[in-house]
C-alpha cells in the first residue's frame, strides 16, 4: 500500500516537472528580447511570471530523483521520509518565503498570474495529504514513522502560517508531541557580543528562548528573522556558579549620549520647520533617515543593565537594558513558565527555521522602539517638572525593609530618576518623600518596590547588581489632560498584592524655567547674591559654603550626587531654615540626607532672580563658546568671567573648586566633569524669562527638543569650559579672598 501511494506522487511529480520544463522554454528567448527596443516582456515581468522556476524545477527534480530508484527497488524497510523533510519541504518554503505573503495570501483565480505563483504553495496541500496516507499504512515501529510525522508536521505548520489574511492572527504552532507552542512575549533587546552591542528580537515561547536579528527589508520584501540561538527553557538558568569573570560592560560617555540627544531634538525641529514651510517631501524624507540613525544608535548605548541568560552546557549570553522593571518583567514570566517542567530537546535546522519564519506573523512588538516610528497622533509626551510624593504601602504579609525607585521613559528608553530611603522592619512603611523629576517627552511613570538585603557575605550578585530582591512593581500612564492642573493628584498604584499611594502634580517647561524674584524682603531665596552678601558681610552666601561644607565632608563619594534628587520635604525643610536665619541649620543638615543638601544648593542657585552669570553677560557667554579659535575663546570667555560682578565671580569660582574636587572623585560617584556641567550649567546660566529663547506661551505646545535645545546644551558648553581649564588667572588679590578669608 505504501509503495502505491508513493507511485502516485511519482506520477504526480513527472507531470509536474514536465509543466516546469515547459514554462523554462521561453525564458531564454523573452530575456533576450528584454534588451532589445521592442521587447516582449520587461525583465521585472519576466521575474514575477517566471519567479524562481530554475530553482523549483531543481527542487523537484532532486526530489523525483531521490525518490524514483526507492520506488523501483521498495522494501519493507524504505524510507521516504527524510526526502520530504530535507529536499522537497525545505526547497517550497524558501520559495514561498522570498515570494511574500501579500500574493499568496491574495485572493487567487484559476487563470491569473498569481494562481501560478500559488502552484508551489498547492503542491505542498498535495503532499500532506500523500504524508497522510503513508503514515496510515507505516506501523510505529518502522524507522520511517516518525521522519513521516515530523515531516507532516512541518508541512502542517508552513499551510497555517500562509493561511489567509481574513484567519485570525496565530499565536501558537504544533510541536513534536501535537501540542501547541505559544508566544508569550517579545520585544526588542541590545545583545551583548563579544564586547559590541546588537539589536535583536527577542521571542519567549512556552518552551524555549529565541533570538533573532531582523533583516534588512530589500526592495519591499516582508519581514524576514535570522535566528541567532535559542535556549530550550528547561535548559535556561540566569546565574551560572562557575563563572567568576565580572562582567564588563562597555559603557558610552554621558556627554556622548547628551550629544545624541541634541542632535535628536535638532532634527525634529528641522522636520517640524520643514513641515510647517511646504517644503518638498524628499527634504523631510532625508530628514528622518537621519533621525532614525541617530535614534538607533542612541538605543543601542544608552542601555547598561545586564540580563544574563546561560545554557545548560555553561553557554552564556547577555542582553543590556535601562531599565529594572523590563528586566525583571522578562524574568517572572520565564520563572513561571519554566514551573510547566518541560523536558529538554533541540530543533532540528528545519524546525528552526519553520519556528524563525513563524516569529513575522506571531510577533506581538512590530517596530524597533524609537519615536520615528510613532503615529502622527501619538502624544509627544510631557516636558517639564513632575512633583511625586510616594506616601505609603500596604498588602505585605511580613515585616521587611523596604524602599522604591521611579522611573521614567525619555528619548525612546526608560532611566531611573529617584529612590526612596529604606523603611526598616515594617508591614506599613510610610515615607512621604517627595521628588521633583525631570520629564523629556515622557508617557509613563514606573514604580518598583524592593526589599533591602543586607547580606554582605553574598559574593556571586546575580548579573553582577544589587541583592535587592523585586517584591512590587507597577507603571501609569503620564495623561497630559488629568495633570494639566495646578492641584496634585491622588493615585493608587496595585502591585503583586500590595499597593502604593502616590500624589503627583506637573508643571509644563515655560513655567518651571520663570526665575521667580522673592517677594520677601529678608531670607536667601529668590534675593540677589549681591543683597545677601552685603547683609551677611561676606563674598560668598551663607547657605553656599554652609551646604558645599556639608557635601565635601560627606557626600564626595555619594553615587550620583547633585544628580540624584533629594527628599523634597526635607529641601523645603532646609529652605526655610536658610530664610529665616535658624542657628539649628547646621544640627538640621548633619541629619538629613546628603543629597537632599545637594538638593537645596541647586534650589538656591535656580531660584536667584538673575543667573550667577547675569542676564546682561549671558548673550556674550553664549557666543563666545561658540568660536572656533581657541586662543580667541580663551581671550574671551576669561574677559566676560572676570566682568561678573564680585559676590557672583567669588561665588562662582568657590563652587567651581569644590565641583573639580567631586570630579575627582568620579570612579566613586560616577560625576564626571561633564555630568556636573549638565547639571549646573542651565542652572547658573539660564536668563531670566524676558531674555530666555525658550517659548513661554501657554498655548504653544512644547516639543520634545526644547529640554535638550541648543540654548541648554550652550549652558551646558559654559560652564565645562571653566570646569576643564586647570588654572583661572585672577588676581591674587581675589583668590586669596576666596580661599582664606575669614568673611567668607
């Protein structure tokens, strides 16, 4: 009975060939004619009527070859399986995958072109039904029974994947055992590689990991997936106890990434510009060619947090991303799914690439993540001051210790932007800290609560962080219209059981960068340097050496200070002290948190009336960073600096010192000359409103370039200057001033 069956695809397949064969006869002579002044046909034509016929009519040809002396010679024991797995299987689908799914998925008449480009796809139908016979009469014990199912099986898989468009998207296919392997995430990640990065997509299905690099689409062909390796989840571990190499991980400089970021934001208001002229669409097309290399490029640097997945065999790989709730996101779903206790096995290369084919049509992420890729209608995000009091928690079973982080999405990615400090030994801890976040075309505010771990003798850090173990985590969206009021906003935010109250409140960049005079006659806040020094009877305020004294005793190695934010109730706690004279100031800052110090210091110097660098010199600042002659820039920038008026000039070369003794001290608190430039330069040199370039029109929208606009990143450009120059050659008069007077 098998050989009978097996007769008849014989049959079928020398009809087959010969129609082939018949199609390859005019091929040569309507190619010739192409290039002659009256051709036939074009050669695109010729390509689409004769699409890879030479190659299919090898295909069968190979198969019909394979097959016929099995037949003439049968015997119990043939089989036939393994030639329809490897010859005739594999040689249709790379047909119909180069062919594309919008003609076979097309609606198809018996005489139209693509009926014959659907023949191929037809002949597979054929075989299936023949792989069914054969296996009706192959007992379970012949060797060829399971060649025969598998090779039924993929046959099964590649009709359902090029199933009509109006089937509803698959998110499963059959496996070995009939059942159904499912996707159950996907996104796209930065793989570590031999010390590069690369962009991959990632597929987590409910029994392995795969990751694969998408194509480049070529004269509009679909989406295409290259599988790069895959993990069988039963083999997957993230910690691997023989490996004792750190792992390095090759950071970009921030100000390389500030750099980006510039040229991103230049880019969308050259498109917006060119938008609102008319202009013609090739320009704009140029222009967003140009956006999405630098966007790409800024998504493969900017993430430095590792996710580290090993095989059984001790094969390792890493994957990098920027944020804490993505990485633990893809390592609960992995741990839950590998509880299913699945059984190792491994793909063949055909299933592997039947799987990788199936990732175009499951994949639940369809664009890499950069903003080019929105809709046009897509909010472009908040930019400005986000205030956020996390207040409390409740739901936790037991007593732990406890704090939270927040994050933020900007420029495509997300970053951590505060934390909390630890509530000790606690079901109910209540914080209530406020930050005050700094928003760049964000949409998304993330919470994750962690439990602190104070297990110092843990050597091997699961992907080389934090202990910390994840017990929360939660995310809301940024609404532009629930936060357009003044008023703070109540939330809720439900994670694993427990919940966390926060109140928000927003305040849109044309207000946040008002520089607001006090209207209080006495205090420090808001009064010119000038009032406040004369008051005291010294050069520099009170409240600069009070605070950088603090920070150099310290908060020299604190981790990111100035730029991570302080508790804002107790910043507004040490304002106050500061403005009414309390002889306790000093008691009040040896018990607060270092960067909260930090935190009323920037306060200071943001809430002054007129910039450290006055409002008349600033133009000049700005366009004397700007010259290309070096000795010209130095003649200039050190003429306007000693032009500064003398409480400002004494102040700023005081705080100047101490910011390059921090720089020092950069391989612990990872603040790099450049990191404090970006956080003090807007801040000692943005002019007043009247003189500032930045909109302040309530009605004009802010767009996403403004916080990282060429004026900012000028401020930026100042204030590195003076920070870079070994020596400042003032007179000797006033530095000696600075440094050991007795009134300062």
């Amino acid at each position: 009975m098998r050989k009978w069956v097996l007769s008849g695809i014989l049959a079928s397949e020398e009809t087959y060939l010969s129609h082939l064969e018949a199609l390859l006869l005019p091929m040569k002579p309507l190619k010739a004619a192409a290039t002659t002044s009256q051709p036939v046909l074009t050669i695109p034509q010729i390509e689409t009527i004769f699409f890879k016929v030479p190659e299919l009519y090898e295909v069968h040809k190979e198969f019909y070859d394979g097959l016929l002396p099995r037949v003439q010679q049968w015997s119990h024991h043939q089989r036939v399986g393994d030639l329809f797995q490897k010859q005739y299987l594999t040689g249709v689908m790379s047909y119909c995958s180069d062919l594309g799914c919008n003609v076979i998925h097309a609606a198809i008449s018996p005489f139209s072109l693509k009926a014959l480009l659907y023949k191929p796809v037809d002949r597979v139908t054929r075989s299936t039904l023949v792989l069914h016979d054969l296996l009706k009469h192959t007992p379970c014990s012949h060797p060829d029974h399971p060649l025969l199912q598998d090779a039924l099986r993929i046959s099964q898989n590649f009709l359902s994947s090029i199933n009509e468009e109006t089937t509803p998207r698959r998110q499963s296919m059959t496996v070995k055992k009939g059942e159904n392997r499912q996707l159950l995430k996907d996104s796209f990640m930065v793989e570590l590689v031999e010390g590069a990065r690369k962009l991959r997509h990632v597929f987590l299905f409910t029994d392995l990991l795969l990751c694969a690099k998408l194509k480049k689409q070529i004269g509009g062909k679909s989406q295409q997936y290259d599988s790069k390796w895959y993990i069988p989840l039963s083999d997957l571990t993230f910690q691997n106890a023989d490996e004792s190499e750190p792992l390095h991980i090759p950071q970009v400089p921030d100000e390389e990434l500030d750099a980006m970021k510039v040229k991103i934001s230049h880019i969308k208001s050259e498109i917006q510009r060119e938008k609102r002229a008319n202009k013609g669409s090739k320009v704009i097309e140029r222009l967003r060619k140009k956006l999405s290399e630098q966007e790409s490029l800024l998504l493969l640097t900017s993430p430095g947090m590792a996710l580290r997945v090993h095989n059984r065999n001790g094969k390792g790989y890493t994957f990098l991303m920027s944020s804490d709730y993505e990485r633990a996101e893809w390592k609960e779903t992995i741990r839950e799914q590998q509880k299913k206790c699945f059984k190792s096995f491994s793909l063949t290369s055909m299933e592997l690439q039947m799987l990788t084919n199936s990732c175009v049509k499951l994949q639940t992420v369809h664009h890499i993540p950069l903003t080019i890729n929105k809709e046009e209608d897509e909010s472009p995000g908040l930019h400005g001051f986000l205030n956020v009091i996390v207040h409390s928690a409740s739901g936790l079973k037991q007593s732990l210790n406890l704090y939270c982080t927040l994050e933020v999405d900007s420029f495509g990615y997300f970053a951590n932007k505060a934390k909390t400090r630890v509530y000790r030994y606690t079901t109910e801890p209540k914080w209530n800290e406020e930050f005050e976040i700094d928003l760049e075309g964000s949409q998304t505010l993330r919470l994750l609560c962690y439990e602190k771990s104070y297990n110092k003798t843990k050597q091997i850090k699961e992907d080389g962080d934090s202990t910390d173990r994840i017990i929360g985590k939660g995310q809301i969206p940024l609404d532009p219209q629930t936060l357009q009021g003044k008023d703070w906003q109540r939330t809720l935010i439900p994670m694993n059981g427990i919940e966390v109250k926060l109140s928000m409140k927003f305040t849109s960049r044309e207000f946040s960068l008002k520089r607001m005079p006090s209207r209080k006659p006495m205090g420090v806040f808001g009064i010119k340097i000038s009032t406040v020094t004369k008051r005291e009877h010294s050069k520099v305020p009170y409240i600069v050496r009070q605070c950088l004294e603090e920070i150099e005793r310290r908060g020299m190695e604190e981790v990111g200070i100035y730029r991570v934010s302080g508790v804002a109730t107790d910043i507004q706690a040490l304002k106050a002290a500061f403005d009414t004279n309390n002889k306790d100031v000093s008691v009040m800052m040896s018990e607060m948190d270092v960067n909260a110090i930090a935190g009323t210091l920037k306060l200071y110097f943001r809430e002054l009336p007129e910039p450290l660098f006055t409002d008349d010199l600033y133009p000049n600042f700005a366009g004397g960073i700007a010259l290309s002659d070096s000795v010209a820039k130095e003649s200039c920038m050190l003429n306007l600096l000693l032009s500064l008026p003398e409480p400002n000039l004494v102040t700023f070369l005081f705080l100047l010192d101490h910011l390059k003794r921090v720089a020092d001290k950069e391989s612990i608190n990872k603040m790099s000359l450049h990191n404090l430039a970006t956080v003090f330069g807007p801040t000692l040199l943005r002019p007043a409103e009247k003189d500032s370039m930045i909109p302040t029109n309530p009605t004009q929208p802010i767009s996403m370039g403004d916080s990282w606009s060429l004026e900012v990143m000028s401020q930026v450009q100042v204030l590195l200057y003076f920070l870079q120059l070994e020596t400042i050659p003032t007179p000797d008069s006033k530095r000696q001033s600075i440094l050991f007077s007795t009134e300062v």
